[in-house]
C-alpha cells in the first residue's frame, strides 16, 4: 500500500486550519517538501509544542512524505524566536535532506503564499496552490499524523492550545469531539463570567457564545475573552452596520491596501478599492469586487491596518460571495511581483498583539500530560473541505477506539472518521455522531 492510501484510510487532514485531504496531496508531485511551523495566530502555540515533544515524529513524517512525491528536499519553516523548537527539530534533521528555516516574527509568515515565497522565491500563480510551483506544504502537525497512518494509526486526537481569559493557559491533546468547555476546564476554568470563545485564532478563527463547540481535525486553539473586549466587540458588530459604517467613513486612504501582504507579494488584491463596493450597485460592484479575489481572509486590513477600524476584510468576504453566487471569475495578471516595500511592511507579532489588546494574555501555553478523557464526544461529520461524511453507525451500536464511524460519499472529496476511543454511539444525524464514553 503506498503512502496515499494509508494517509487516506487513517482520515489525515490538514490540521493548520485548512483541513484538505491530505492524501490528495500525496498523489501529486513535488520538488521540495515543506513543514509550516510558522504559527502566527497571537496566543497559539501548539505548532511550538509539537516540534518541541514530537520533532522525530515531524522529521519521520516529511522524510516519507518527500519519498511519495519524488521531492528532492525537505524544509521546515518556523520563526527564529521559537528557540526550543528550533533546536529540536534541528537535531531532528541531522542526516536528512531536510533543513531549518528561520522566519521572521511577522504576520502571516505562515499564510502558504508567503511561506512558499521565502523559502523558494517561487511566488504562487494567482487563484494557485504551492503544487503549481512544485511544493507541498503541510502543517508540522499533519506530517507527524502522516508518520501515525504509515504506522496504521488512524486519526483520532487533536493538539490545541486554550488561552485567553482562562486561569491556566495550556496545550492539550484531546479525543476529537471534546468541547471546548472540557479544554477550557483543563486549562484552569475560566477567567471572565461572560466568556466569548474564538476558535482558530483571533485573526482568522470564528467566534461563538457555545462552549459546548467540540474539538475538529482542524482546531487549532480557542481563545476565550471577555464580551466586553475590544476585539470582540469588533467581530460582534452585525454586519449591515459594518458595511453602512463603512460606506460613510472610508476616506479611501489605502492603508488596507498598503498592508496587505497579498498585495505586497504583487497579487491583486487592494481592499480600499473593495471597499468602494459599499456605495455601489450593479456593475460597479462587480468591477470592484475583483480586487477581493485573491485576499486570504488574514484579517490584517480590519484588525490592524485601517485607522478608523473598519471592516476592509469583511468587504473582501462579502464580495467573494457575490462572485461565487454570479460565477463570475477573475481575470487579472498572472504575473505578481513583490512590492519594493515587501520585506519594511511586515507587521511584527508583538505590534499586532498590541494593536489586538492582548499583550497581557500573551502568556506560555505549555503541554498539558495529563490524558483527557471526557465521558461524550461530539463527531461532526464534516470535519475536512469537501463534502461531509456519511454515517456508518447507527444508535446503540458499539464501537471500537479507531473505528470508521463515517466515510464520504464514493468519488467525492473528504475524509474518514474514526472513533477517538470505544463507546456507544447515542446520536446520529447528518451532521454528527454523538458517542456515549463509559
Ligand atoms: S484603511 Fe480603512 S479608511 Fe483607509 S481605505 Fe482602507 S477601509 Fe478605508
Ligand atoms: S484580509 Fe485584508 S489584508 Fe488580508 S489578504 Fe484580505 S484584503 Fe489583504
């Protein structure tokens, strides 16, 4: 069996936050391999944890990955600040055609365009993925789960780190389906009565009042603040009043643009022109909803660069939606070249973390030992991109830890699921399976 089709029958998904197939990826072809360890999100620091305790595991994985798709190197990126990591995985490589490389302690190092950009000079085609430029990139994290299927262990847990307004920021490693309100347990309970959580980060992540959310193949933290707190007061603004905020005081100054290192790497993005979006209709919006097409949703623009804190971001979302529902496709250059001011704009993460309010929360989240076992678990059944998975358990029956509980439908794009631990499976709709633990 090659490696592929182990990953596949082990359910492996991207577990930076993406969550494509990672078989898929196997399939393809590649010259140069790469692990991001970049890890950018404020407050979130699992990828860390991981080259730390399982670097071996991290090497094992790219070395077998580098092997399946004929690439000639291997390269972990990780940002130079995170000194422990660096000198695990460092002596880790010793031996391998795989090497370390330091990133700068910017945001988003890690976003795949740029990561491939610093350690090829290969800038992705717009509308691309790195395999156009002959690279696979993967989380640090997959790659040790690539190494976990080759040894025929499916996937079945998650690292993530919980911080925030909690009384012991932690990393864990939890069964998928452990509610946050379980991690948030684990990492000291909370520390604010009336707790906002942010799942996958404060600059891309999702925010919601449920505790109760569990734990996917893609979580990669959960930030919990106060509602009262300045960022989440921002996400919490409907978004009719963020749009009519913005068609009244967008002076139209750039700044969005100027900072948004989509555009810095010479893509076609410039949000301030988006933003003109908001006092049009018809055919004026469609013009400018082109310069969206290509932003990543980093989240830069609202959350730091504009001065009046505005929404630039939401307007690239929103615009995207409509091009999605038109079908109507981009057609811009196809040949970006970085700005002259690439490399001088960065924004440093200490900056950002200021500019967020959360220099107080910037805390050590470090691995928790204990093993968690919480009596419930909560499967979605979409837990990748792709479709969801169908059920293959009914209520009542039991099953076994490692277990396929739910598979896509034939042909289409996703994942297997597996039972974390043996139960009894107490609910089953089309969304989730939820597994009784005695
Ligand atoms: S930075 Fe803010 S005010 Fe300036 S153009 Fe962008 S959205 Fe408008
Ligand atoms: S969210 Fe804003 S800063 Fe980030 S890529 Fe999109 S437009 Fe650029």
């Amino acid at each position: 069996m090659n490696l592929a089709e182990e990953v596949r029958l082990a359910g492996v998904v991207g577990a930076g936050g993406g969550g494509f197939p990672t078989h898929v990826k196997l399939n393809a072809k590649a010259e140069t391999v790469i692990a991001n360890g970049a890890e950018c999100e404020p407050l979130l620091h699992k990828d860390a944890v991981i080259m730390e305790e399982s670097a071996a595991e991290v090497v094992r994985g790219m070395q077998l990955a580098i092997e399946a798709v004929g690439a000639k190197e291997g390269v972990i990126g990780i940002k130079g600040k995170k000194k422990r990591a660096v000198e695990a995985v460092a002596a880790a490589c010793q031996g391998r055609n795989i090497r370390v490389q330091l990133l700068g302690d910017y945001y988003p190092a890690g976003d795949e365009f740029d990561l491939v950009y610093s350690v090829t000079g290969k800038l992705i085609p717009p509308g691309g993925i790195p395999l156009d430029v002959g690279v696979l990139v993967n989380n640090v994290e997959t790659f040790v789960n690539i190494a976990a299927a080759h040894d025929g262990q499916p996937l079945t847990h998650k690292m993530l780190t919980i911080a925030g307004a909690v009384k012991s920021p932690a990393t864990l490693k939890v069964p998928l389906g452990t509610t946050f309100r379980e991690c948030i347990q684990h990492a000291g309970g909370l520390a604010t009565d009336d707790p906002v959580l942010v799942i996958g980060g404060l600059m891309m992540g999702r925010h919601t009042d449920d505790l109760d959310t569990p734990v996917t193949k893609t979580s990669t933290g959960g930030v919990i603040l106060p509602r009262t707190h300045h960022v989440i007061e921002r996400k919490l603004k409907p978004s009719r009043a963020q749009a009519s905020i913005g068609k009244s005081a967008c002076d139209q100054c750039r700044y969005c643009t100027e900072y948004c290192p989509r555009y810095l790497l010479g893509y076609s993005v410039e949000p301030h022109q988006v933003m003109r979006t908001l006092a049009f209709t018809g055919t004026g919006a469609d013009y400018y909803n082109q310069w969206a097409a290509l932003c990543c949703a980093c989240g830069l623009c609202t959350l730091y660069a504009c001065p009046e804190e505005l929404f630039p971001k939401e307007a690239c979302d929103d615009a995207k939606a409509v091009m999605r529902a038109k079908q109507i496709k981009w057609t811009g250059p196809m040949h970006p070249k970085p700005h002259a001011m690439a490399d001088g704009r960065h924004v440093p993460i200490q900056m950002l973390a200021k500019k967020l309010h959360v220099l107080d929360y910037d805390l050590p989240a470090p691995l928790l030992e204990e093993a968690i076992a919480p009596g419930r678990l909560i499967l979605p059944l979409k837990q990748s991109a792709g479709t969801a998975c169908l059920p293959k358990v009914k209520i009542g029956d039991r099953v076994s830890a490692g277990q396929v509980i739910g598979e896509p439908a034939p042909n289409a794009l996703g994942a297997l699921l597996h039972a974390p631990v043996a139960g009894v499976v107490n609910g089953v709709n089309a969304q989730q399976i939820i597994l009784e633990i005695s």
